[in-house]
C-alpha cells in the first residue's frame, strides 16, 4: 500500500535531502516550504522521477489554519500522511540580551509550536488507524546549549521535551514519536556562519567534516522503517562525534 509522508521545511537543505531519501524508500511525500516555491516544486519533480508522487504546499508552520489547510490538501492529492518530519526551522543569532520579543516568539513559534501544529493536524487519521511514526528534527543545541543562539537551544531543548512526552501519550495509540538531532550540517544555515566559523565547527567534529544533509535524512529514514517498530522517545545524534 502506497504511504504518504510530510516533511516540513522541504525546500532546501536537510528537509530537501529527507524528501527525496523518503521517495528513494518507496513513500509519496508533501514537501512543505515557506517562501521557495520554485526549490520546492523542484523537489517534487525529482519525486515524480523516482516514481512516487509528490505535491510543493506552502504553509507557515507557525500558522496553525495554513497547516490544517495543508495537512487537508496532501491529504485530498496524496493520501492521509502516515509519517510526519517536523524539519522547518529557523535559527537567529545574537545575544540573549540583546534579542526582542519578536524574535523570540518567532523563534519558538516555528521551532515548537510548528512542530504541535503539524502533529495536531495529523493526529486525527493517525489515531484513527492507530499507527503512525513522527520523527521531529532536533539539535545538538538543545542537548548542550548554546550561546548566542539561546532561543534557539531553548526551543530544539523543548523539541526533545515534546518528543519523550508524546511518545509517552501515544504509545498506547501505536504511533512513534523519535527525534534526530543533528550536528553542524553542511547547509544555508550553517553557511550563513561564514567561511571562518565553518571551519572551527570542522575542527571541533571529531570525524573531521560537516555532516551532509544526507547523513541526517537516513537517520530520520531509519526511524521510519518498519524495523523500527519498537524504537518510541529516542534521541538520535547525528553530529560526528561533536557532543560525545
Ligand atoms: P535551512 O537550510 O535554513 O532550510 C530551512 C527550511 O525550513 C527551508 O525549507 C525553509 O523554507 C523552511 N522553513 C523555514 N521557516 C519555515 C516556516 N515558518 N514554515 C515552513 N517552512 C519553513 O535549514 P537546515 O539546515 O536544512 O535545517 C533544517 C532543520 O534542521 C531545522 O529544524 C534546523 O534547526 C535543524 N538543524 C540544522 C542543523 C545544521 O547544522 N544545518 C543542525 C542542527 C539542527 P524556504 O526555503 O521556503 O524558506
């Protein structure tokens, strides 16, 4: 039976590379994005090759009406999703002292509250055939802390508190809930660090290298397979040996 898989934040860097590792694995996939259309759509035409199906939907995760309007139209195109990857992050610089209220609610908006918007809006048909996997995205931040990027460890942190807790929830409901948590990872996020920085997190991975955004999509690919099926509140780390 053909399964259909969200993954948010799609368009680009690690969404992208679990989008199509998701398609190499057989599923159809929505592949949710925020401004890039074009990336997106791009993404969806490379699933159409691999033979699956695949629709680009817009949606602000932080948005709870867009993402049940999102969540409703994969649904009508592709089929209830049975796998959810809350990817779509965004990770602002800066002191703790100098950072506003904006940036932080935002932050938190579309780091936590992104991922309970998309889980709540696909939880209906998962209870319903009581099964399902959600796989949230993570960060080494939100294990070790991180300076200058306090909002954004708090709301990776709390990612991993959501994690445990719905897995507790709905266990008994059959559906997994895992979370990778990714290292440095070779993508705009990372780049935006500059060329200086980019080197010293190389340096500080012991393997000696940024991780690709494929070394986290079969981590996330991993928690999907149904050999998987006992594997429920785990933290993966995909970091290169950084926070060992
Ligand atoms: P990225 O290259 O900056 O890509 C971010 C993706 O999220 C883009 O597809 C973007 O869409 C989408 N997005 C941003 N805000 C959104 C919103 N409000 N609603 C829907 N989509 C939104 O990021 P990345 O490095 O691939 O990171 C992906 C995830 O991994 C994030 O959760 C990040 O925190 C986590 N992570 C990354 C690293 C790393 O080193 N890169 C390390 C640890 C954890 P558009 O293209 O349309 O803007």
């Amino acid at each position: 039976m053909e399964q259909t898989a969200l993954v948010t934040g799609a368009s680009r860097g690690i969404g992208r590379a679990v989008a199509l590792e998701l398609a190499r694995r057989g599923w159809n996939v929505c592949v949710n994005y925020l401004e890039r259309r074009d990336d997106a759509l791009a993404v969806a035409a490379l699933i159409e090759a691999e033979g699956r199906h695949a629709l680009a939907i817009q949606a602000d995760v932080a948005d709870r009406g867009a993402v049940e309007a999102m969540v409703r139209d994969a649904r009508a195109g592709l089929g209830p999703i049975s796998l959810l990857v809350n990817n779509a992050g965004i990770s602002p610089h800066g002191l703790f002292q100098d950072t506003d209220d904006a940036t932080w609610d935002r932050t938190l908006a579309v780091n936590l509250t992104g991922a309970k918007n998309t889980i709540q809006a696909v939880l209906p048909h998962m209870l319903s055939e009581k099964r399902g996997c959600i796989v949230n995205i993570s960060s080494i931040w939100g294990l070790r802390g991180a300076s200058c990027e306090v909002a954004y460890a708090c709301s990776k942190a709390a990612v991993i508190g959501l994690t445990r807790s719905l897995a507790l929830e709905l266990a008994p409901s059959g559906i997994r809930v895992n979370c990778v948590a990714p290292g440095c990872i070779d993508t705009d996020m990372v780049r935006v660090l500059g060329q200086e920085t980019r080197e010293m997190l190389v340096e500080e991975t012991p393997l000696g290298r940024l991780g690709t955004p494929e070394d986290i999509a079969h981590a996330v690919a991993f928690f999907a397979e149904e050999e998987s099926s006992f594997l429920t509140g785990q933290v993966l780390t995909a970091d290169g040996g950084f926070i060992v």
